[in-house]
C-alpha cells in the first residue's frame, strides 16, 4: 500500500521523476540523486515498508528478488569483481532518510570500514 506522503511511494507511481535502472512487478532501483561512490543505486519495494524494522518472514520473497536484483545490477555495472556494498538504514538514528525500506548498492570505489 502506498503512502502518498513519502517520496519513493511517488517514485512507484511515476509522480516524481527518478533515474530507473530497473523495475519490475516487486522493486524498482534508480540512480541516487547524491552519490556517495561512482556507482550508487537506490533499491526499493512496490510496497511502502517503513523500514527494516518492519519486515516479517512474509516480506521473505519480496527480498530475495531484491537482493537478486541487486547482485544483477552489480553486474551489469561493472562492480561485481571488484565488490559493492549493499546496506539499508533503520530509522532515523542509523542515518535513514526517507521512512520506506530501500538499500544503498555502491561501488567503483575503495570502501572504508567500519561505515558511518
């Protein structure tokens, strides 16, 4: 169910302009609009989640696609050898930004360790 008050429910429904990358009946990925590393795609679900605070075990297929999508993406952008980051926020205090599930994939360059 969307949320008309959140900024990637109006990315799922073509009311907000995004950089598609990617999209099918569960996810849709786009291009960060303020990179932190050459490649950095947005990963999102159709449906509004808040965050990963609020998964069940019946979001379990919903993921799996993500992370498959994910692992595609790298690929296709030539991260996959090199390595990529795939992190996802939970509330405020962890740095989330905009309160619907979504995880960061980035890559082309080094990453630090530990992040934040």
């Amino acid at each position: 169910m969307a949320n008309e008050d959140c900024l990637f429910c109006r990315i799922v429904a073509m009311e907000f302009p995004a950089d598609i990358v990617f999209e099918d009946d569960q996810v849709i990925a786009f291009r960060d609009i303020n990179p932190k590393a050459p490649v950095h795609i947005l990963l999102i679900p159709r449906d509004h989640i808040t965050s990963a605070a609020s998964l069940t075990e019946a979001n379990g297929p919903m993921l799996g696609r993500m992370f498959a999508v994910a692992a595609q993406l790298a690929r296709d952008e030539g991260i996959a050898r090199s390595g990529f980051r795939l992190t996802t926020n939970s509330g405020a205090g962890a740095g989330q930004s905009v309160p619907h599930l979504h995880f960061h994939l980035m890559g082309g360059r080094q990453m630090g360790w530990p992040p934040g």
